[in-house]
C-alpha cells in the first residue's frame, strides 16, 4: 500500500508540472501574440483623428496617385543610367563624390547658406544627395565629349548678363562660374536626348498603371 501512494503522488505531481509548464507556454503565447498586435497596430495605422483611424495602405495610395508615376520615372530613368554606365565601365569614386559635395557646399556657403541648412529645409539626407551627385557625375562622363562651352561661348554670356554681375566682382571667378553656367545647360540638353535614347532601345515593361 504504502508505494501504491507514493506512485498516486508522483503522477500528481507530474501533472502539476505539466499544466504549470502548459499554463507558462499559453500565457507567453498569449503575450507574444498582444506584442504583435501593438507592433503592427504602430505599423499599419498612421495617424488618428478624433478616435478614427487612418491606416498606412491609405496614405501609400494617396501618395502612389500624387506621386507614384514621378517617382517611378525617376527610378526607372535612374536604373537605366546605372545600366548605361556599367556597360560603358564608367564608375564614380567616393574622392569624387566628396569633391563635388564639398563645391556644392562651397557654392551655397558663398550664398550665406550651407549643405545641411539645404537638406534640412527640403528634408533631404546627405545619403539621398551623395546618390545624387553619384548619378550626375555618372552622366557628365558618359556625355563627356559631346558638351564643350567656348571662350566665345562665355564672352557673349557675359555680355548679355553684365548688368546682374556686380562691379566689384572678381574676373576670373566671373568667367569660370559663366562657363560652369553654360557647361549646366548644354549638359541639360543633351541630358534629354540621352535619356530619350536609353528610352527609346530599352525594354520596360509597366506592371502597374497610375
């Protein structure tokens, strides 16, 4: 009898073990599945306005009819500059990348204004502009060749704007600005025939319509 009962005391207490383990499993279950549900609760609703709910698929729709078809040019003209560059082997260095950030600064500082004042007020990170100034710098070398700014050029722009150039202003600083200037806008021009080209030979297909 006696290991009749101490068989009967073990199987209870085994049992205790086993809802004891099963009830701590259910309750991290349970407090696992909550955290999830205020993750998500954060990721998909995105404001609340008097008690009401607006959701994250909204604002990506409104946002997609805004500026879905801008944004998706962009990315569709950028990969096609990628693509040109890769098979032309035209690469851009991170010391060219620095050097031309650090003369955009240059330029706005002379302005009475610096690169970060500039992010900030468009909401920009320099990241988004190194990729900028990464893409730039890829088509200036796969245009390069097909853009030149004459002495002539720089003379007669000189002319026709000598009335918004300060008189104290230094002259070779004058010149180099004006050809920068004009080298800008041939750059401009022939920028949207290349692209234009790359359009025109490439292969896109649209799997979604705006």
């Amino acid at each position: 009898m006696p290991i009749k009962k101490t068989n009967i005391s073990s199987k209870h207490t085994a049992s205790g073990n086993y809802l004891n383990k099963r009830n701590a499993i259910i309750a991290l279950v349970v407090i696992f599945i909550v955290a999830v549900i205020l993750l998500l609760r954060n990721q998909l609703i995105v404001v609340t306005v008097n008690g009401e709910s607006i959701n994250r698929l909204t604002l990506i729709n409104q946002l997609e009819k805004q500026a879905g078809k801008k944004v998706l040019e962009g990315l569709v003209i950028n990969t096609l500059i990628l693509q040109e560059a890769k098979n032309k082997n035209v690469t851009v260095g991170n010391d060219e990348i620095n050097a031309e950030i650090k003369n955009i600064d240059d330029n706005l500082k002379k302005q009475g204004q610096s690169l970060d004042q500039a992010l900030m007020l468009q909401g920009l990170t320099m990241d988004v502009v190194r990729e900028q100034v990464k893409t730039s710098l890829i088509v200036r070398k796969l245009l390069a060749g097909k853009i030149s700014v004459s002495d002539k050029d720089v003379s007669d722009y000189l002319d026709k704007n000598k009335e918004s150039i300060p008189k104290d202003a230094n002259l070779e600083d004058t010149k180099k600005q004006a050809r920068q200037q004009l080298e800008q806008q041939k750059l401009q021009e022939k920028y949207q025939e290349f692209i234009k080209s790359l359009q025109d030979k490439a292969k896109i297909n649209y799997l979604i319509k705006f």
